[in-house]
C-alpha cells in the first residue's frame, strides 16, 4: 500500500515528501552512524521504491560520503539536521526517522551493528525518564 509521508528539518527550510512504503525500521549503532547523530544510534527506515519529492530548500542541502565506505548523509546546511536520501543505485530511500513530520506504522525492528555500542548504551533503559527538563 502506498502512503504519503512528509518532514522536514530544524529550521524548516527543507521540506520533502515521500511516496511509498517503509519495509525495514533499525537502530544503528555504528560508529558512523552515532558520530551524525551524535547519540548512541541512528533511526534509519527503509523505503524501497519509494518517490522522494524536494517541497522546498532542496538548494540548502549538503551532501556527504565517508570516503571508502557506502555510508552517506544528506543534510539541511543551515541547521545540519539529517535529511532523506535516495540511493539511486539501490532504489532506496533511507529516512532518518527524526525527521518525519507524519506518524509512521512501522516500529524499530532491530538494533543493528550492536558489537559498536559505546560503552553507556548499556544503561539507558535504567535511567530515570521525566516528561520535562528536570530541575
């Protein structure tokens, strides 16, 4: 089934959307991936075939490969959040899942690359959670 969804980054200079299905949800830890994010993971999904549509600021995005590796990133140049990418050579969007604007129907479905989580991963799921800043 086919399904729109739309985001956009910080500043929202850049808006998208995207048509088609998301097929695979994983948290990865690589070192890639938490170096962009700057957390202990990425939430990317996958969307094979799906359409991606430039809404607006597609001027303002940047691009960046790590050299010698398939990892790459698209990103709003004014406020660096990680935007959409189409891996034309694979017919695949990768969507950083932060950036949606639309719920999703698809939950993570497994962490990826876990033998590179960093050392205070481990704790998370024992650390206090508050609805607010704490004070």
């Amino acid at each position: 089934m086919t399904q729109t969804h739309t985001g956009s980054c910080l500043c929202g200079s850049v808006k998208f959307e995207m048509e088609g299905e998301f097929k695979k949800f994983f948290l990865c830890h690589c070192s890639l991936c938490r170096k962009t994010s700057g957390s202990a993971h990425c939430a990317n999904i996958f969307a094979p075939g799906a359409k991606l549509n430039w809404l607006s600021g597609k001027d303002n995005m940047s691009f960046y490969r790590h050299a010698g590796t398939n990892f790459a990133r698209n990103f709003c140049a004014t406020c660096s959040s990680l935007m959409p990418l189409h891996a034309e050579a694979r017919d695949l969007v990768i969507m950083p899942a932060g950036c949606l604007d639309t719920d999703i129907e698809i939950t993570p479905q497994a962490h990826i690359f876990a033998d590179s989580k960093c050392n205070w991963d481990a704790v998370l799921n024992d650390t206090p959670i508050y609805d607010q800043m704490p004070t």
